[in-house]
C-alpha cells in the first residue's frame, strides 16, 4: 500500500507531494513501533522505506520520531556500503574460462604448424583479435615429442652423404646431398 501511495505521491503537485511523503515517513515510523515488543528493533524493509523516503523528503529530521537523525545517517551509510558490495561482486568466482572454441583454434594451429610456438601463436591469434595470455596460449598447445625427428615429418627425403669443409678461420661447413623419395 505503501509503494502504490508513493507512486500517487510523485504525479501529486509539489506542495501535497511532500506532504504525502511526511505521511508516508511517519506512518513507516508506526507501524514499526506497533510491532514494538520490549526493544524497538525495526525491519531491514523499514528501514529501506524510511531510506528512501528521507531522499525524498526535504525536512526529513524534523519527521522523526523514533529514531534518531544520527541513526537513519548510518543506515544510509551502511545500505550504501551493501549496494556497492553487491554491484561490484563477481559474479562466478576464480578466473573466467577460456572458450572452447578458442582452445579448438589453438590445437588446429599448432598441428598445422608444428615448429611455431607460443609466442609465434600468440601474436597470431592478436591479430584474429583475441585477447588471451601467451601462457593461456602454451598452456593449450599440445606437447611436442622428445625426439626431433617426430616433429618434423622426414619420410619423403632420405640424406645420402655429408660432406665436411674446413675454412682457414678454423671453422667447419657441413654440407649435407638430399635426395627425394619416391
């Protein structure tokens, strides 16, 4: 009932509409007080109505009766506190995850590619317009074997002979006769 009044209260002319919302702040003020047991405790919604009512209302001091100025003071305060601390909660906690088909992108590549590596595939997924870490990127990129002969796929060429060529600045020249394969 209070909400519908207070939606009343806004299309209502300036002078009735603080009037309507004097009354709203003080009937808040009593109802809380009806349900008074031994201590006045009020309802956290009481409070947000009185809150809000008290933006609201230029001479919101000289409403109260039950509480005091001080008091609904640190209730804005501490419902301020709350409203930022809920807005700027994260929503899932950790990190957030990397996209499968990112992960998917980054396999094809490095099988198409085998001797690139991190950084080479890192720069290359900046420019696709990725953001993503070089150590996310070389955290995905499957394990190259030990030997370097896996890597590099050689069954097409077989190496005939090496020939050595020694300089006279006391360095060798390895040369090396390919032949392809049929």
């Amino acid at each position: 009932m209070t909400i519908i009044l207070l939606i009343l209260s806004i299309s209502i002319h300036y002078k009735h509409r603080n009037l309507v919302i004097e009354n709203l702040f003080l009937r808040t003020q009593l109802t809380s007080y009806k349900r008074k047991s031994k201590i006045f405790q009020p309802y956290p919604s009481d409070k947000i109505k009185l809150i809000a009512l008290s933006f609201l209302l230029p001479s919101w001091k000289s409403s109260l009766i039950l509480v005091q100025p001080g008091t609904l003071l640190l209730w804005r305060k501490q419902m301020f506190k709350l409203f930022w601390k809920l807005l700027s909660k994260r929503k899932k906690p950790g990190r957030p995850n990397t996209p499968w088909i990112l992960i998917k992108l980054i396999r094809k590549i490095a099988k198409e590619n085998k001797v690139w590596g991190a950084t080479k595939l890192h720069g290359i997924l900046l420019k696709l317009g990725f953001v993503i870490s070089e150590r996310t990127v070389s955290k995905y990129i499957p394990k190259k074997p030990h030997n370097p002969r896996d890597r590099i796929n050689c069954t097409h060429y077989a190496c005939d002979r090496i020939f050595v060529y020694r300089c006279s600045r006391f360095f060798c020249l390895f040369l090396s006769l390919i032949v392809r394969n049929h």
